[in-house]
C-alpha cells in the first residue's frame, strides 16, 4: 500500500523593519518609511506601517498644530501623528488604531493592566515591561493586518532620553527572531557651507549611540541635499560597519513621490528582501505609482487655488503641514485632471479688511480648511460672502462648512447677532451650536479624545453637486468636531436656498451644505473631513469637484 504524507501549510513568519534617526529630526523618516513600505508592496507582499511617537501625550489631538503639524484621524477615531496620513496615502489602505502608539499610551496601557491585576501582583518595570508592551503592540498590528512586512518608525533621533524604551524594544525582538528584524537608520549628512565638504562623522556617532544600546543598523539612507559620493559610502561602510551596497544615497526630491521610484533603483527593496530572508518576491510592479508621478510632473494648464487659513500668520512655522492633507488632496485631484496646481496661503486675519478681498480674483477657487477657534473668523467670512456673491468655486471644510452656515443666515436671512456657540454662547442666534453629548465633556474639561471622531455615514440628496461627485447616495467619511448646525434654523436655511445635501442617516446631523449648480458653479461645505481619504492613486471624488470647478471657472 503506496504511503502518503499529509501537507501542511507552513505558517507565515513576518518580517520587521524598524526606522530610525540619526543626527537631527525632520529629515523625512516618515516619507522613507513610507517609500520603503511602498517598494515592499510593488514585491507582492502585505505590507503595514506603525508610527512611534516618543512624547507622554497619550494621542495628537490636543497638540498645537503649528508646533506638530496636522492630526491626522484614522478610520476607528484616533487622533494621531501626520506620518499615519503618509502611510494611508503611500500605501492606499485604512490603517487602525493599534498602528499608532505614543510614550503617553504604552505607560497607560502598562498601568492600567497593573491596576486590573494583569501583571499577576508581580513588580512592574520600566524595562521589561515598557518595551514588551511596544513590542505587543507591533505584534498586535501585524497580526490584524495579516502583514508579511510590518514598517515601524520610531520617532525622534537615537540618542535621545524620550526614545531609549523603543531602541530597548528593538534590541528585544531584534535577540528574539535575529533573522526576521531590520534596521534601517535615516541619517542626515551636512555639508557646512565654509567647509564646502559633506561630513559623515555626525552619522558615524549616531551609529556608535544607537549600538551603546544594543542595535546596529543594517542600511544606512544618507540624507543630504546633493548625492553621497562613492568615497563617502565607503568611509561610513568602513565605520558604520555595514556593507557599502547598503548605504544608500538619498539626496533632496522635487518631490516626496519620487522616493519610492529612488529607492527601488538603488535597490533598498532587494537588499532588505535578502537580510530578512524574502524569497518568491522577485517581481516589482510600480507601474501604477510611476503613472501617478508622471501625471505630478505635467506641465500643461493650471489651476489657482487659494487656502484661506487662521495659522498663515507671519511668525508661524511648519505651515504647510498644518494643513498637509488638504494640499496634497488637492494636487491628486489635480493631477488626474491633467492640471498642475498652483496653490497659494492666504491669512484669514488679511481679509478683516475687506478692501483686501480684490485679491481673491486672482484665483480659480478657495478653500477655508478646518479649524478652532475665534482666530481669523471675520476674514473667513468676509471671504466666503467674497466668493458666494462673485461666484468663485468655494469648498469648505468642517470649520469651513460651518462659517458658511453663518454667512448665509447672517447676509441672506439678515439674521443679527449670529455666532457659533463655541465663539459667542450668549449671541442671539446660534446657527451653529454644540452636539448634546459634547456639552457636558466641555464643561468637564474632557478634551483628549473626546470629540466626535473618526468614520460616520452620510446619506445624499439625489441630483446634488455632492451625489453627482461620489456618484452614490451613501458615503463614509471622517469626522472630527464637537459643534454642529443648529437644526432649529434648517427650515429657514433651506427656505432661502441653502441645500442640505447630506445628512446622517436619521437626519439630525446636516453633514454637507451647498447652493444648485444652477446658482453658483461649486459653493459646497462638509462637516468631515474628506481629505483624509484622498490617495495618490485614488483622488477624492469631492476635491476632484471642486478643482474641476474651479479650473472651469478660470
């Protein structure tokens, strides 16, 4: 009797690859993250990305923006770091909560298992106990996301007391599966300008510190504004102790969607496949991401759009990530309109005077993003009356959709005494005020990750300027906000011509506002914030709308 041998399914051993800095912060280990995730995708393989934020705070949400950049909300409502959006729209997928975590959220998670008895009475300790947290939590995402390769930033530059416990974490894993962890160290080498000479010695003691704690990296991408030359690859192979083919020059981009294209031709892809033993993975295909950056690169017609915001003042800075999301929504939306984008930062505060508001012909359309807050109101709404009356394509955004609420009861209701709750309590009429469960968190002070977050459905009026952009009559986006429109001044908004597009499904929440077509070519406003699912290779049908609009405008 012929014998035979039952086959089992070899279980999945999943790769990390952990991404850390050295010399100085801000050098992009966001976007290489992203990038390298992005060339590991194009192999054919599940690939995740997390991001570790070595601050106490337990989310970003309560973080001034102009010192941290924009909150980005994922799909389930945490509040978190702008690298999750470079991740979503690098990889084109929803990414969950577990891929984020901060100090503030290991320490709480560690504590609050204390305090349930979780440690079984035991001592609890910063080191284990802290790293093997972190360490649970990547395996956690790894784990919900069925990932071959998990991508893990570690925010900060090694050295630094804030990210010890994660470098802990790294050398952790890193002795327990030896053949399944990476290490990838974004480097900055500067070139002084009265030296003339670009110096690897900042890179060389970085290496050094990050091995004081156990961990050596196995590429090194040097950062720096012009190619790393042959020489000084193999000074820092020679005194990093890594292999030359693994330096890997990365110089300053046009833009941030070249990297990945970058990055496969130096073969970062290839070479991380044969540290962590990948096999079967030859074959890359990037042909739609390169079709995507060929369209970024057109050259053909453009379209102007202005960005009226409240953090454009002289004297602030990262301003541009303030609002991150939005400007690259627009430029995807753009681009697949074949149009290059030519957009400009207006402060709201300029608009007080509304002699400025000439200036806003200069452009084919406006956007008013979201925001908190009295800063800048009056402009705004000087400017969204501006643009409804000299039909200039106007989208507004959250904060946006609720100033143009205002300015339609105040100048075409003639409603007096018109304010926002959150502005004025005590004005006579609160076209927009706070939801009923929000009120009590704000008497109490519960501010952290409290507001009504994350993904919700709106359903669409049939014919709208909204319907006819998603071409649906149902939508899930994401929310962030605590205030809403007062429904006790719908009937004599919608008398007066404002259209309530879209609503929550029992239609107590007016989720989208606009005027007809017929009377203003795109006066559209959103309470959610739609940007944050627009992706490189797939635009959001809305900002697509409104550029579209707004070029026709032109």
């Amino acid at each position: 009797m012929k014998k035979t041998t039952k086959k089992t399914s070899r279980k999945k051993t999943p790769k990390f690859i952990f991404v850390v800095g050295g010399v100085m912060s801000g050098v992009g280990k966001g976007v290489a993250s992203s990038s390298i995730a992005t060339i590991l995708q194009a192999r054919g393989l599940s690939v995740t990305a997390i991001k570790i934020d070595p601050y106490i705070n337990v989310d970003a949400g309560t973080m001034n923006p102009t010192e941290h950049g924009e909150v980005f909300v994922l799909k389930d409502g945490l509040e978190t770091d702008q690298d999750m959006g470079n991740y979503e729209r690098f990889l084109n997928t929803d990414l969950p909560a577990i891929n984020y975590m901060t100090t503030g959220s290991v320490y709480l998670s560690v504590i609050e298992k204390e305090r349930h008895l979780g440690y079984q009475g035991r001592n609890v300790q910063v080191v284990p106990d802290i790293p093997d947290e972190v360490i649970r939590r990547i395996k956690a995402a790894q784990a919900e996301a069925n990932a071959d390769v998990v991508l893990i930033e570690v925010g900060g530059t090694v050295g630094e007391y804030e990210n010890i416990l994660f470098i802990e974490a790294i050398r952790s894993l890193k002795s327990d599966c030896p053949d399944d962890v990476a290490v990838v160290m974004l480097s900055y080498l500067p070139v002084p300008g009265s030296v003339g000479e670009m110096k690897t010695k900042p890179t060389q003691h970085a290496v050094r510190v990050l091995g004081s704690s156990g961990v050596a990296p196995d590429i090194i991408i040097a950062r720096s504004k012009v190619a790393v030359d042959e020489k000084r690859k193999e000074k820092i192979a020679k005194f990093c102790n890594v292999r030359k083919e693994n330096v890997i020059s990365a110089p300053d981009m046009d833009s941030i969607y070249d990297i990945p294209e970058e990055y496969e031709k130096a073969g970062v892809s290839r070479r991380l496949c044969d540290i962590l033993g990948i096999r079967n993975h030859t074959t890359v295909d990037l042909k739609a991401w390169k079709r995507f950056v060929r369209q970024s690169k057109n050259t053909g017609q453009t379209v102007k759009i202005a960005v009226v915001g409240k953090y454009f003042n002289s004297g602030d800075f990262i301003l541009s990530d303030v609002y991150i999301s939005i400007l690259e929504a627009i430029k995807f939306s753009a681009y697949k309109l074949g149009l290059m984008p030519q957009i400009t930062y207006l402060s709201a505060a300029d608009f007080t005077d509304k002699k400025q508001l000439k200036e806003l012909k200069k452009y084919d359309g406006v956007l008013v993003p979201g925001g908190f807050g009295s800063t800048g109101i009056e402009g705004k709404l000087n400017v969204i009356e501006y643009v409804r009356k000299q039909k200039i394509p106007y989208f507004g955004i959250c904060y946006g959709m609720k100033l143009m609420v205002l300015e339609y009861a105040q100048n075409v209701l003639k409603l007096k005494q018109v304010s926002t709750e959150e502005i004025n309590p005590r004005a006579k009429h609160l076209v927009v005020g706070i939801m009923n469960d929000q009120r009590e968190k704000v008497r109490s002070g519960d501010m952290g990750g409290s507001m009504r977050l994350g993904q919700y459905e709106a359903v669409l009026k049939k014919g709208s300027q909204a319907q006819k952009a998603y071409k649906s009559y149902a939508v899930l986006e994401r929310h962030r906000h605590r205030y809403e429109v007062n429904n006790e001044y719908v009937p004599a908004l919608l008398e007066k011509g404002l259209v309530f597009s879209g609503t929550s499904p029992d239609g107590n929440l007016m989720e989208i506002a606009e005027l007809p077509s017929t009377q203003h070519p795109f006066f559209v406003g959103v309470q959610f914030h739609p940007e944050l699912q627009a992706r490189p290779l797939d635009p959001h049908p809305l900002f697509t709308a409104f550029v579209k609009a707004s070029y026709e405008h032109k």
